[in-house]
C-alpha cells in the first residue's frame, strides 16, 4: 500500500474515534446546545466574530515572521490547527501546526 492508503485509513480511524467520543459526550453536547439556544443571540455571534478575528489577527503576526505567504494561507492554516490546537499544545516544538505550517513554507524554526 502506497501512503495514500495509510492516510485514508488513519482519517476514517480518527473520524471513528471523533464521533465514538462526541456519542459518549453527549449529554454535555446536548446540554451545550441548550445553552446556545436560551443565550442572547448577539453576545454569541459577539463571541463568534472574536473568534473569527482571532485567527486573523494571529495571521498577521505570522505575516511579520513570514511576509512572502498569502495571509489567506496563513489564516486556512490557523483554522484547520484550532482543533488540534487543543489537543498538542503550543509548546510541544516540532509538533505544533504552526511550526509544520512554516516548515512546508520553507522557513525554519528560527
């Protein structure tokens, strides 16, 4: 089997692995999306659009370090590293999405 096939089997594991967990949770899924339900609606998309400005206001400071990538780019990569953002932590060196991010762009860890 070629890496291709290897990647396959590993996402469709994770998804497995992402929805036995989130069955397990979920009388905290439901309870949290009761709470949504009865908050007032504009302090959540308040809080949604802080989110939102989060990850551009962090792919600015990546377009200091690295100024030649797309901050369309740079912002992509900050989303897609908010998951397992929350599982490896930021501090874990090689591991963190950020560092492989800028890696594939030919920067270095310096």
């Amino acid at each position: 089997m070629n890496k291709r096939h290897y990647r396959i089997i590993i996402e469709v594991f994770c998804l497995l692995l992402l929805c036995g967990g989130a069955w397990l949770e979920r009388s905290t899924l439901v309870d949290s999306f009761r709470t949504i339900q009865n908050s007032d609606a504009t302090f959540v998309l308040s809080c949604f659009a802080l989110l939102w400005l989060n990850f551009l206001w962090s792919g600015m400071s990546y377009k200091l370090l690295a100024p030649n990538i797309p901050l369309k780019d740079i912002c992509l990569a900050h989303l897609a590293a908010s998951g397992p953002g929350r599982v490896i932590p930021g501090g874990a060196g090689h591991l963190s999405f950020g560092v492989l991010f800028l890696r594939r762009q030919k920067y270095s860890m310096e």
